[in-house]
C-alpha cells in the first residue's frame, strides 16, 4: 500500500488528489497552513473513504519546521513511498514590481520553502533507494513574460532544481516529477475568465495519479501546454520582446 | 462582473462572483452597500438564485461530507454537496435522500434554501422536514447553529428562505434506507383531469412516489390526458449500483422555432400513444425515474439564447379541478404549448419553513418558451386563475409573478422579512417586494 505525503495539502488539486489516494488505499499524511481546512478534508476522507488521515498545520515560510515535519510524516505512516508538493501562491505582479519584499516573499513560498521540503525529501528517498517526488511547478517557468514573470522565476527555480534532482536521483531508482500545469480552475485563478485553456483539477490530477505510478520526467497538464510552451520557447528573444504576454 | 444564468436563462444579470470553499471561511468584506446571494449549481429557474448588481458567494467548492452515521442514516455535509454527490457516496450504503427534486445537480444549502419537494410529498413531506440541523453564517460574523430546539425561529425562516438569511455552511439532515437500487414503476394511461384525480388519489394510498405528466394541448373530453408514474423503492434486495454522469450534451443553444406548436403536439402525441394498456409495469433504475432531463447537460438550451419560464403553482384541493381545467383551455387557446406539463397533488405534512412554498392541493409545472410579451400576456391570463383559486406560485422557478401575486400568497413574508441578513439580497426578492438594490 502507498504512503504519501501531500505538502500544501489544502489546494484544490492537492484536495482532489488526497481524494483520488484514499480511494485507491494510500495512507495519507497532510501538510498544511490551516488546521481547520485540513480538518475538514481529514473528515471528509474519512467519511467518503472510511480513511483516518494524518494531518499537520505547518508555516511554510518557517524552514526549521520542514525536516521534522518530513520525519514526523514518515514515522505515522511507517515511511514514505510518494511526497508531493503542491503549495504555491499566484502574486500579483505589479503589486510585486513595487515592493521587493512582497518579491522576496512570492520566492520563499514559490520556490525556496519548495526546494528546501524537496532536499529533505531527496536525501531520505536516495537513502531508501525507492520512491516518488512531486512537485507542482508550472508553465508559467518556461519564459519569462511581463505580466507574471516574478511567478514565473520562482517557478523556473523550482523546475531546474527538480531537472537536477532527478538526474542526481535515477541510479537511485528515485522518480522526480515536475508538474508544469496550464490554467486550472481553482480558488488561484478564480479571478481570471474561463476559457476554452481552464482545465478542472481533476483533468490534472488524473494526470498527476498517473506519473506517480510510473513517470519520471515533466509532466505538462492538460497534455497541449507541451506544445503551447514549444512554440513560445522557441520564439526568438528579439521578437519576444515586443510582444505582450 | 460575471454573467452567470440561472437555468431558465431568463432574466440576464450581471454580478460579481466570489469563492466560498470553506464551511470554516469568513464571508467576505462586503464593500459599502454590497449584497450578498448564495450560489449553488443555479438550477433554480428564474431570478431566485441571481443578484443583479451585486455579489454571489459560489459555494460549489464547499462541498465536504463532514459525518455521517451509518446506524441512523445522518449525514452532514458543506452546503454546496450536491445530490448527485449524495447519492453516489448514499446508495451503495444502502441510503436514500430522504426526497429529491427532478434534478440531482442542486446542492444540500439550495435544496433547503428552496426547501424543494419530490414525487413522494404527500409521504415524506418537504426536503426541510428532515434537516436536523445547520449552521447559518451572518454577515455579523456570528455563526449559528440552527435547529428546532436552537434558533428555532431562523431554523424556519431558513429552510425556504431563498438564501436571505445568510449563508448555510452545513446541513444535517436525515437519509432513508434503501434494499435495492431500482424503483418499481407503474405508468397508468390517464384519459382526463377526473380520471387523473381519480387514479392520483388511490395512487397516493399505495405509492412513495406518484407524479403525472399531462399533454396540455389535449382538449374537450380528453383535457387533462396524460401518463401517471407511481413507484415504490424495490423491497427485495438487489444491487445498490449508482447511477453514470451524463453523457449526452446538448452543446449549441437550438434556434428558437425548434420547440413550436407542432413539434410539441407530434411529442405529446406520440409520448401518449406510446402506451398500449391502461397499467405498465416496469423496474426501473432510479436515475431514469427520478431524474429522466439528467441525461442531458445543458437540456435548457433547447430553449435557445432567450430562455424560457416555469410556471408553477399550487392551488388547494378547495378550489377544485375548475382552476387546473381553466388554464389548460386556456394555454391550448394561446397556442403556446408547454413541452413540459407535471402534476402532483400535495399531501399535508407541514414543512418547518416560513415560507415554504408546497402546501396541501395541486401542483402544476408548465414550461414556456419565452416569446417576450407573448407570453407575459399568458401569464396574466393563467395569474387571473391562479389568483382567484388561491394558488401561489414556486419561487425556486418563478421569474415573473407580480409583487401582488406573491404578497398575497405569501402573508407572512412582512414577518419573514425580519429574519434577513441585512447585507443579503437577490434579484427575485427585490422583484416582488418592489424593493430598490441598495447601491
């Protein structure tokens, strides 16, 4: 049976996904910013699923907390087969341009506090020789753009630290998935307008489910961002610059 | 600014939109004059469930299932639980909802909100009759529990309270068991309204679950011809097999001639005629029977961009058939056919809600293709009826009733009023109690 710990556990996909988990039997340990939120999906778990989850209220931002969290997790479930990470926070990025400690904070949240459970996780799993980490990046790391770059710095951080990850990771027999999704329709991006691009977060989970049984690569959801980002990467930076993105 | 629509489509509002996943979140912090609705799965079909000008709290997220006791049957959930979530998780454990609307895509804080009824009203009464308790979040920030015995006087102004009381985090209310997952079915040709009346009333007696649909372009001796269904739950134990997502869609809005006089009377008639005996016998899995328009997303579009109306009303047995044979003649002189036309006389357990709308008499349902003042002119023709029989008419599907229809069918909406959140309001309230959107 699978043990898996979900950090940022309160998101819409990470919600979707803890469902999905319990569903198949995984026994599951939640890390989260709100113990209340937590609460209430621990007891819808247990209600849909007949599951008793563990669950733990943790400040991202305080690094100290993030190795010992890991531990804690790994000795409730009798170690570890798949940790995910899935907290991150959509700035706003005039509001960033402005003041550079809300840039700083956007990075320790995007980016820092990530790699920093990652490390962690990477030495535990590289030491057991088996295992799957998660991480959800996003499309918005692929290029820089005006309207979200300080978003997507963090992002790009996150996906070439898990790039080395993995490689540093395969003799071992450790996959590393970096999650790059697209819109998705989540309280994250309730304030956009719903194109035909939003995905559900089930699309994406059922995307994500299916790379914990098996991938280990970048994993890019609803499956046409790949080619979206193509085309945008391989737009030459003389012309990129003019455009309005 | 957001434009949503309600399942009738009609009318078209614009309003902001805002998230509400938490039954643990704070409201928002209204901006000065900022007016507040709750928003499930807008399936109700008027203005019910719109805001014009103002703000809907989308509760679709909040959709947890909090406990529930497999010994008694109590769940509690989020108010924004859907039906169909419901019964996907209920009916393998051998449960039932206690009633249903014709849809299950409504959520838990809708179906109390509306206080909704189904097939078995004259059985089981109202959907409020079996919520326990809930939990209403005011605009104060204060969070009450609300029961018979806590709060009772918001517990009744609540269920059926449109969503004016404030925002129903979570519902606990009280599930039926179930042996089987199939209904047993009985569709009895009806000829006329007195052979309706006659069938309905013995149906009653042996049946949960009994509602007709009637060919209201049928007229003379055959007015009121139609098909009775009556069910009962299957006794003997079978599968308790759920029921699929829809998979058929109805992805373009139709040009509006597609529904016209001739294709409803080729449907009516065929529909009727399909029948050889006076009794069929069938065993029917639940979804079809309680939910036969599930199978198609997005059925409303049939109906094409303006939308249609429902119109329905009840009026008490008192009254006799005069009324319901008066508004079929006059519907089949306007021409305007009604694709949809369900009857179902009302029992008389009393629901808890103030202003709950099923109350002992007949109901019926129409469905109307909006033809702008065409068909306002027939409303005023039925209202005439309605009003005289001392009819009221459902507000989870009214968009049109005059502020005098619903102050005289509703007295005790001034003592109502009283129970309002001040910073909530909706399109419909403003509408029939003439008042002016705070801006």
């Amino acid at each position: 049976m699978k043990r898996a710990l979900i950090i940022g556990a309160t998101s819409a996909i990470a919600e979707s996904l803890a469902g999905q988990l319990a569903k198949a039997g995984a026994s599951l340990f939640l890390a989260g910013r709100s113990a209340e939120k937590l609460e209430l999906i621990a007891r819808d778990l247990k209600v849909r699923h007949g599951v008793e989850v563990e669950i733990a209220a943790i400040d991202f931002d305080d690094f100290d907390q993030h190795a010992p969290l890991i531990d804690r997790a790994a000795e409730r479930l009798g170690g570890l087969d798949l940790a995910v990470i899935c907290h991150g926070s959509l700035p706003d990025q005039k509001a960033c341009e402005r003041d550079w400690r809300l840039t700083e904070a956007e990075f320790r949240v995007n980016c820092l506090s990530a790699i920093s459970f990652l490390g962690h996780l990477a030495n535990r799993f590289e030491q057991q020789r088996a295992g799957c980490l998660i991480a959800i990046s996003s499309v918005a790391g692929d290029r820089g753009r005006q309207s979200n770059y300080v978003y997507g710095a963090a992002k790009a951080g996150l996906s070439a630290f898990l790039q080395g990850l993995r490689n540093r990771l395969y003799p071992a027999g450790v996959r590393v998935v970096t999650v790059k999704p697209g819109f998705v329709d989540t309280p994250m991006t309730a304030h956009l307008k719903k194109g035909l691009l939003m995905a559900s977060p089930e699309t994406v989970v059922r995307d994500i489910l299916r790379a914990a049984e098996s991938g280990n690569c970048e994993l890019y959801t609803p499956w046409f961002w790949r080619w979206i980002m193509l085309v945008i990467k391989v737009i030459p930076e003389r012309i990129f610059v003019r455009l309005k993105l | 600014m957001n434009h949503l629509e309600s399942w009738g489509r009609y009318p078209k509002t614009t309003q902001n939109v805002r998230q509400v996943r938490w039954s643990s979140d704070t409201l928002p912090n209204a901006r000065e004059g900022e007016l507040f609705l709750p928003f499930g799965l807008g399936r109700s079909y008027g203005d019910g469930c719109l805001n014009d000008g103002g703000t809907l709290l989308a509760t679709r997220a909040m959709n947890r299932f909090l406990d529930f006791d497999p010994g008694t049957g109590i769940l509690r959930c989020e108010a924004g639980a859907s039906l169909d979530a419901i019964l996907q998780f209920a009916v393998p454990e051998g449960w039932f909802l206690p009633t249903t609307p014709g849809t299950k895509f409504v959520t838990v804080g809708g179906a109390v909100a509306n206080d909704v009824h189904g097939k078995n009203h004259h059985r089981a009464g109202t959907f409020g009759c079996h919520v326990k308790r809930f939990e209403l979040l005011r605009s104060d920030g204060r969070r009450l529990v609300c029961s018979p015995t806590e709060n009772p006087q918001l517990f009744a102004a609540t269920i059926g309270g449109l969503g004016l009381t404030g925002l129903i985090t979570w519902v606990e209310f009280a599930l039926r068991p179930i042996a089987s997952a199939m209904i047993d079915v009985e569709s009895v040709k009806i000829r006329n309204l007195d052979d309706f009346f006659e069938v309905s009333d013995e149906s009653d007696k042996a049946f949960e679950y009994t509602v007709a649909w009637v060919d209201c372009l049928a007229r003379g001796t055959a007015l009121g011809r139609g098909i009775l269904m009556r069910g009962n739950h299957a006794k003997e134990a079978g599968e308790l097999r759920t029921h699929r997502q829809p998979r058929l869609n109805v992805p373009l809005d139709f040009p509006s001639l597609a529904l016209n006089h001739l294709s409803v009377q080729a449907f009516n008639t065929l529909y009727y005629g399909r029948l050889k005996q006076r009794v069929t016998r069938a065993v029917k899995h639940y979804d079809p029977f309680f939910y036969p328009l599930d199978a198609v997303n997005h059925w409303n579009r049939i109906y094409g961009r303006r939308g249609f109306f429902q119109y329905q009303f009840t009026i008490p047995f008192s009254s006799n058939a005069g009324a319901i044979r008066e508004v079929f003649e006059r519907i089949a002189k306007s021409g305007q056919g009604s694709f949809l036309a369900v009857l179902k006389t009302f029992g008389d357990i009393p629901s808890p809600g103030m202003l709950s709308y099923p109350s002992p008499g007949i109901t019926l349902a129409l469905d109307f293709s909006n033809k702008g003042e065409r068909t306002f002119k027939l409303f005023e023709q039925l209202n005439s009826v309605v009003m005289e029989a001392g009819g009221r008419y459902y507000p989870a599907k009214d968009a049109w009733m005059p502020p005098e229809a619903f102050a005289r069918s509703y007295p005790n909406w001034e003592q109502f009023q009283a129970f309002i959140d001040p910073s909530f309001s909706s399109s419909f309230w403003r509408r029939v109690t003439r008042a002016e959107a705070k801006r």
